[in-house]
C-alpha cells in the first residue's frame, strides 16, 4: 500500500504526535491539582471568654470566602473545591454564639459551611500553613458584636494602696497542647491546674490580687497574656509550664528571666525557641504579632525591670529547691516572649519535664500541684519583702 505521505514527513508527524502525547500526559497532573478536591479532615471548636474559635483542619491551602447573612444570623464560609470528611459535626452544644453547623454543594465547585447563629457576631478569619503539631488550617473567630464598643471603654481595676496583683499565666491551651507525656499527659492541662492553686493562694491573702490570662481551654497569644497582664495593672508576671526535651532523662524544675543578649545556656535557647513556637500552634493572626511597639526593649526602665525579675526569679528557684529537684540551680535567661513587659518583673517557671516518666506522673499528681503552687506563692511573698513593694508602679504608667 502506497503511504499518503513521504518518509520524512511521516517521521515529522509522527514526532510531533508524540511530543502531543507527551505534552498532553505532562499537563494532566496539573489539571488533576486544580481541580481536585481539598479534603476537609475535621471540625473544632474552642471557648474562651470573649470569643468563640472554630478551626478547619485542611488537607492542602484552600481558597475561601466567608459571607455574613441575617435574619435570621448566619454565617456562610465558602470553600472552593471542597471536599467534607465523615464525622464533621452538625450539633454543637452550651455555645453562646453558634447553633449548629449545616453544609452542602453552594455551586458546582463551592461547598458552603454555614453556621447558624444565636446572636450578630463580628468575624475575624486567618490560614495558617502547616507546622510540627498540625497541617493546614483555616481560623474563624467569632466575637459578640455588642460588646465591641463596650470593650473599648473598660477601665483596669484602681490600684490598692499596698496591694500587689499577680498575673498568672498558665502556658498553651486550647488548640496548642504543649508537650505531652509518654502517657499522654497534656501540659496545658497540669499548668491550668498549678495556676488555679496558685491563684486560691493569692486571693486569700489580703494583701495580693490575682489575674488570670487564661481560665480554661483555650488559646491566648504570647502578646495578648502580657497585654492582659499590663491592663490588669499587674505588679508581677509568672508565666507557668511544665515542658519536654529530646532526652527523656532530662529532669528538675527551673526558673527563668528574660534577656535580651542571649540565651544563657543551650537548653535554655532550647526552650525559648519551642514557647516562642506556640502563635503558630496555638494559631495567632499576622495582626496579633504586628501590634507591638517596636524596639521595646529600648526602653530605659527595661534594665530595671530585668533586676527585678532576677531577684524574683532567685526568690521562686530557693523555694522550688524545698520541693523538688532543680535542672539549673541558677536562675536561667533566654528570649522568651511572653516575658517581654518593659515594667512588670517577670518570670517562666518549668515546674518538670513532662517527658520524664517520673516527672510526668508527679506533674499529674494533685499533692505536687500544690506543692508546686504554694512554693510560687512563697518566693512572691519573699520577693515583697525583699523589695520593699519599691518594684510597684502607679497605675497611670501602664496604658
């Protein structure tokens, strides 16, 4: 049979269908990743005072639009090439802004999550990329709409003659576990219950006040405790955790300041570098870490303040040292975040390494909970009355 065309222009055909083919097989894939659906894993929700979160694990970046609607109130969260995993909830219970979840196809290729709601809320909503704890997540806070004005008039407590408030920050929460035991064991759980004990401590002696930055299971940011801790007019800062290492050998309780020259020893790099880790845990929006002033340990009174929290932090590790073995028999420095108020001493306090098998149990136990909180509770006493109440400052200089 006679071919249609030349040898050569066969062979030129030929090999342009197959650069075709070829092309063609090379495209597929990413067609295949435009269109393919973004798995959503799983639903939760958190409750804290002011608001409530709502968290979407997600399997890859996503492309979303979040729509207010009223009467009835309501809100619609659009996700483009979505996909719902079995076991997302639909009924929520004792939340004061949501009344249940519904979803279903929006469009083709828009599947819509829609909160029914008990009252207006004002939205506040954030991606963030995955991390050593989760994957990709989406972040919807709600907050009352009602109260945003009344928020903004507030006023911290009038300071007491002679009374010192302490401000009582029990580490991680909510969606950020912290470090957890070979048994499971949550940080967030044991520091919430060393810092209930040490506030019952503080409010039973006339001459201190408490504040708490977290009350329950939920997730503040690292700025916002200190920002807490400035509006409540708060003399001193003790930020409380319990934490893990590589070596399940590592043991013992330590004490640290802030500093602003570098770690004073490598576990303590260590450990800064791991709390300062917890706004991508505990999901902070790129607006919640902006809003600092920059350069704030430029501030002069800052040299002061550092003193203070030494001489504070000597005090708490003398009074630890009663009751437990001490991973660093000094008080140790390295840049931790929470710690950075210019004019309130402060302090992180590692009550155990939860990663110690005999650590962990003792953490879990009441008897050293308490032990712990009313060895906290001398060292403020000790501090007091070391200083003099000199370390005060008015209430007008904190805004």
């Amino acid at each position: 049979m006679m071919s249609l065309w030349g040898n050569s222009e066969h062979q030129y055909f030929m090999k342009q269908f197959i650069l075709f083919l070829i092309s063609i097989s090379l495209l597929l894939p990413l067609f295949a990743t435009s269109s393919a659906s973004v798995s959503v894993k799983n639903l939760r929700v958190w409750n804290a005072p002011d608001n409530t979160r709502v968290v979407l694990d997600l399997s890859s970046s996503i492309d979303y639009r979040i729509t207010p609607f009223y009467n009835p109130d309501r809100i619609a969260i659009d996700i483009k090439n979505a996909r719902l995993s079995k076991g997302i909830p639909h009924e929520i219970k004792n939340n004061p802004y949501i009344k249940r979840f519904r979803y279903g196809n929006y469009s083709k290729n828009i599947t819509r999550i829609v909160l029914d709601l008990k009252k207006p809320v004002r939205v506040k909503s954030f991606t963030l990329k995955p991390n050593n704890v989760y994957g990709y997540r989406l972040v919807v806070d709600l907050f009352d709409k009602k109260k945003t004005v009344a928020a903004k008039i507030i006023r911290p407590p009038a300071k007491r003659t002679g009374i010192v408030t302490i401000a009582i920050d029990a580490g991680h929460g909510g969606e950020d576990f912290g470090a957890s035991g070979k048994k499971k064991t949550r940080e967030k759980k044991i520091v919430l219950s060393i810092a209930k004990e040490l506030k019952k401590l503080v409010d039973k002696d006339p001459a201190l006040r408490s504040h708490m930055t977290r009350t329950g299971d939920y997730y503040v940011s690292l700025r916002r405790r200190t920002k807490q801790a400035r509006r409540a007019n708060a003399d001193l800062f003790i930020s409380i955790h319990a934490d893990a290492f590589r070596r399940s050998s590592a043991r013992g309780a330590a004490v640290f300041t802030l500093s602003n020259s570098g770690a004073s020893s490598e576990t303590a790099r260590w450990l800064a570098n791991k709390e300062n880790a917890a706004d991508l845990v505990g999901g902070a929006s790129i607006s919640d870490r902006e809003d600092v002033v920059a350069g704030v340990l430029l501030d002069m009174q800052m040299d002061k303040t550092l003193e203070y929290s030494l001489s504070f932090g000597g005090q708490v590790l003398k009074e630890m040292r009663k009751i437990t073995k001490l991973h660093s028999k000094t008080v140790q420095q390295a840049g931790f975040v929470v710690l950075k108020s210019p004019d309130i001493p402060s302090v992180l306090i590692e009550t155990g390494f939860i990663s110690n098998p005999y650590e962990e149990r003792k953490l879990k136990s009441r008897k050293y909970q308490k032990q712990v909180a009313t060895a906290i509770y001398k060292g403020i006493k000790q501090f007091i009355s070391h200083e003099k109440v000199a370390f005060m400052k008015p209430a007008s200089t904190r805004k």
